[in-house]
C-alpha cells in the first residue's frame, strides 16, 4: 500500500501546477458526472415505469367498466324462432337415413314431456351394419338439418365378427318445442261473437 502511495506522491511532485489543477478537477468532474449519470437513467426507469403503470391503471379502469355494465347478451334466436309443434322425428329420422344410403327399420318413441314452458319429444334408435361414412352422414344430417333436433344419447360398437368397417350404434334423439301460449280467459266468449 505504501508502494501505491509513494508513486502517486512522486507523480504528484513530477507534475506542473497546471496538470495538478487538471489532476484535481478529474478527481472531482469523474464521481459528479458518475452520480449525475446515474440520477438521469434512474429518473428515467422511473419515468418508464411511471408510464407503464398509467397504461396498467387505464387498463384496469375499462376492464371495471366493462364489467360494470356486464356482459353483452346475445340475440337469442333459437328460441324466439323455435316452433310450438313438434317435428316429426320417425320421418326426419327416416330422410336422414335415406341421406345416409340406408333404411332405417324402425324407432321406438317416448311419450312427450312438457317443463319449464317447453315441449320435448325423444325416439329411441338402432342401426347396425352401417359403414363409419354412413354413420357419420346420418349423425350430420340429423344434427345439422334443424336447430331442434338432437342426439341426446349415442353409444356405437364395432362387430368384429361381420367385419371391422361396420358399426352397431344405438341413439336417443330428441326434438324441442315452444309450449303453445295459453289462451286469453275472453277467448271461448270472442269466438262466439263471431258466431253471431
């Protein structure tokens, strides 16, 4: 350490006045312009992160007013647009069948059952020997020709012994209606206005 000190005294001695006043205003200019430097980016992270925290609390301001106003219904179309009759499932059933490139032999249907303001009406279902293309054409015909028809239960098996491209499947399907609206109390008493 003395070594240190005793160069830095013989290059202090060895230097004019003038390189002395440099030597000293280095000293002193280096460590300011360092904690200036460092003031600046610190002020300017800060700034930044000041920035980001504004956009973040912008963000959150809509997404509580959003949330507010709660969330966007959709147009129901399905049930205003939903018949008070009940298709005929065994003819559907059938023209799907036909779609497919089969006949259907037959359908076992339940009784209909009306809740909560709606009629449904289910068809139980076997079909065997069927290839996976006319299972899948008879399952899209009767999913997507009406909005209210559905298979509300399907289990399919494949028979080994007849050969591994046929399938067995057995279904439920079912179809919806509106309950129709209940007559006005006036209603018998209007008709026989007309009458007379």
């Amino acid at each position: 350490m003395s070594a240190v000190s005793e160069r830095a005294r013989d290059f202090w001695d060895r230097i004019s006045p003038r390189e002395r006043g440099l030597v000293m205003f280095a000293a002193v200019a280096a460590p300011l312009t360092l904690v200036i430097w460092l003031g600046l980016a610190i002020g300017d992270g800060l700034s930044s992160m000041e920035t980001r925290n504004d956009r973040i609390r912008k963000a959150l301001a809509v997404v509580a007013d959003l949330k507010a106003r709660g969330p966007k219904q959709p147009v129901d179309d399905v049930v205003s647009g939903m018949p008070v009759e009940l298709l005929p499932l065994e003819t559907y059933l059938n023209n799907a069948a036909t779609t497919a490139g089969f006949v259907l032999k037959g359908t076992t249907p339940r009784n209909s059952v009306t809740r909560n303001g709606f009629t449904t009406k289910s068809v139980s279902l076997s079909v065997s020997d069927l290839t996976l293309d006319q299972l899948k054409k008879f399952l899209q015909e009767i999913e997507t020709k009406s909005k209210y028809v559905a298979i509300t239960r399907m289990e399919i098996t494949r028979r080994d012994y007849k050969g591994k491209d046929k399938l067995d499947a057995t279904l439920e399907v079912s179809t919806y209606a509106k309950e129709a609206a209940a007559k006005p109390e006036g209603g018998s008493g209007g008709s026989a206005e007309k009458g007379s």
